[in-house]
C-alpha cells in the first residue's frame, strides 16, 4: 500500500492545497484534497481490468472551490434539510442559511467541501489511510459549539473504501455527516452518458415521504407496490414516471430509505450498485439508519473531469445519514450530540466484479 503527495494548486485566499493518492496492491486507487477533504477521484477496474475513474469531479481546484453540486464532499455539520432554516436545542432557537426552498439544506452556504483541513497519513501491509481534521467554531454555519471534526478515508486491498466520521463538541449540538460523491460505474467511468441502465438494490422496507419542498412529513411508509421499491434491484429508469405512496410522479430519486436491520451499531449492507455492460459493482455498507439515494436529475455542469459537461442522471448519489429534518421531527433518529459525547459513524464503500 502506499500514498502519494502532489500539489494542487493554491486556493484564492492564497492557500497550498495537497493531493493525496492512495493505491492498494491490486492497482486500484483513491485521491483526496485537503481543500474540502473531497474525494477527488476513485480509480477501479472493470470486468476486462480496465482501470477507470468512477466518481464525477474536476480536474481543477478552481472547480472544486465552485462546486455547487458538492461533487465527493463530506456533508456537515448537519446534511440534508433543515425545515424553515432554524432549530430549537435545550430551548434557545438557532437560526440558519435558508439556502434551499425554505429550508437549510447540507449546512448552508458554507459548506465543508469549501474549508481546509489539517492531513494526517498512515500506512501498513494491508491499507492506507488519511485523515482529514479541523475544528468548526461556535457558531459556524450557525451551530451552537466548537465542533472538533475527523474524517478518515482507508484503502484495503480488498478495493474497499472505508469512512470513518467523527465529531466531539463542547456545547450541545446537532451533527448528521455523509458524503455526497457521485458514482458512475458504466464504460468511461465518470464519462459515461449516465446511470439509467445500471441497476440499484436498496435494503430498506419502507421510507420517509416527504412534502413538495422535500422535506420529511414524520410518516414512515412502505416501499411496496411503488417506484421506491428497489429491494429486488431495477434500473435507474425503471421507476421513472411511476409514483410514490401518495401517487406522486417520481421524475428522479432524491429520497430518504429507512434502512433494514436489527441494530444501526452494526455496520450492514445497505445498497448495491452494479452495471452490468462494465461488470462493475459497488457495494454500500453503513452503521446509519438512513440512505438518501439522489440520482442527480438536474445536474448540469460545464469543464469537469476531462472537459465532460455533465447532463441529468451522470451519476448516483449513497448518502448514509440520520434521517432529513430529524431535530425537528418527532420519532425520528436522535440528531443531537451532546457536549463532551463523540460522534462515531462509518460507511464503506466496496468495489468489485459481478
């Protein structure tokens, strides 16, 4: 296993940003900036061994210091919606960005994909990590407390992706972080036209339903007889112009699953992603009660990796997380990290051949 370093290019405040690659023993590989801690490429084979980039990004920092679709972002503090942009914890109430309909949504305006963190890098025989550190001040993004933050990325040589979040605060506090790469597993990797034909299994029974500026109503309904049914695998396009549980046309995926399991302590197959043209396979696990799957129907972007403009439906979106909304929504998964208690979640993505 090994780790390489290169300069990125300097951020417009005038800051060094570093690339840090690295590859396992079966030639697979994983970079990362220091600038937003993003995921910046992940190079697997397909069934031919054909080593391709299955993530959408830049080539650039320039587009990462843009990057308004959050391309291999960590999400914090807080990910997903925040209804009406505001939060009552231990009865004072919190103001935020009101950057998404009504709603606060991944934390605002100031995202931790446009932050620089602190790079720490280890090796062995079996993988390679680095971790990616920085402590978000009280009142960031509108939170109450210092927020020390960690995310850990690990390459095995079993080609699987392990991240490992985690947050320790000294006041009372919300936190719920995912990553929001999108992943594009067909031929060209992140050049493919798009995800319609590749085929997606969520292991989840049922899903939060959600109102017309998406955010959660607090029911919990089952995927049966609907578009949100991918417990047996379909395409992307199948569901497509079918309808939810309240007969709502589903044009793309951006919905919160509640994921099967006896216990969310454990780390447990969510998802799987396969193109069958390709051969290759993407495997989900996550110790998180939630799954937002986003399918990116309205993305367009202009000079990303390789010159390629982006269209809807480039790539696909595995967002392990609490569920939207849960500090305003009664029933839901505890959303409050309570001072001096740390914050431990882990996802894990891994890759392989059908």
């Amino acid at each position: 296993m090994g780790i390489e370093k290169e300069n990125y290019g300097v951020t417009k405040e005038g800051k060094q940003v570093t690339k840090y690659t690295l590859t396992n023993g079966q030639g697979a590989s994983v970079s990362f900036l220091d600038y937003g801690a993003v995921i910046q490429s992940i190079i697997v084979p397909d069934k031919d061994g054909k080593l391709e980039d299955v993530v959408l990004g830049y080539d650039t920092l320039s587009g990462y210091e843009s990057n308004v679709p959050s391309f291999g972002s960590p999400v914090g503090r807080c990910a997903n919606r925040i209804s009406n942009a505001c939060f009552v914890l231990n009865g004072k109430e919190y103001p935020l960005d009101n950057n998404d309909a009504t709603n606060c949504l991944h934390g605002g305006f100031l995202r931790y994909n446009y932050l620089m963190y602190d790079a720490e890098c280890a090796t062995s025989q079996d993988d390679a990590s680095v971790s990616f550190s920085r402590v978000s001040p009280d009142g960031e993004q509108g939170f109450p407390g210092n927020l020390t933050v960690a995310i850990t990325y690990t390459l095995n040589d079993d080609n699987e992706l392990m991240i490992d979040y985690y947050a320790v605060g000294d006041e009372d506090t919300i936190v719920n972080m995912t990553n929001h790469s999108y992943f594009n597993l067909g031929k060209g990797g992140h050049k493919c036209k798009d995800i319609l034909d590749q085929e997606i299994t969520i292991y989840a029974d049922n899903y939060t339903p959600v109102n017309d500026i998406l955010v959660p109503t607090g029911e919990i309904k089952s995927v049966e007889g609907t578009a949100l049914d991918f417990r047996n695998g379909k395409p992307v396009r199948e569901g497509l112009g079918a309808y939810d549980k309240d007969e709502k046309t589903v044009t793309e995926y951006d919905h919160n699953f509640v994921l099967n399991g006896d216990d969310v302590c454990d780390v447990a197959k969510a998802a799987q992603f396969v193109c069958k043209e390709t051969g290759r396979m993407m495997e989900v696990y996550t110790d998180q009660p939630g799954l937002q799957l986003y399918t990116a129907g309205g993305l367009t972007t202009e000079n990303s990796k390789d010159g390629i403009n982006y269209a809807n439906f480039c790539g696909a979106c595995f967002e392990s997380q609490n569920f939207p909304n849960a500090i305003n929504t009664k029933g839901f998964p505890n959303a409050v990290l309570k001072a001096g208690d740390e914050y431990t979640t882990t996802t894990v993505f891994r890759f392989s051949i059908i």
